[in-house]
C-alpha cells in the first residue's frame, strides 16, 4: 500500500507544473503533472508546506 505525500514541485518548461509526490513507506518518487485546471494556489501553498 502506498502512501503519498506531497514531496515537491517542479517547473518543467514543456510540461509546466509538476507536481512531486513521495510514498512515505518505501520512500518511491511519482510525479504527476498539474491540470490546467488545477488549483495551481494550492498546490504552491502545498509545496510550502511541511508534507
Ligand atoms: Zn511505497
């Protein structure tokens, strides 16, 4: 069972945002890129936060 926690974010110049997401057992890096109609707010207030 994985369990995601948010990780990072990066800013690809093709792709845009990418958001960077952690699996809190096996430590895996999955990265999913943001939806233009993502609350891209909330992922950045997400990315400051302490996940
Ligand atoms: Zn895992």
């Amino acid at each position: 069972m994985e369990i995601w926690s948010l990780f990072g974010l990066e800013i690809d110049s093709k792709k845009g945002y990418v958001i960077v997401f952690r699996c809190k057992k096996c430590g895996m890096i999955r990265k999913n890129k943001a939806a233009e109609d993502d609350d891209m707010d909330l992922i950045i207030e997400l990315s400051k936060g302490d996940y």
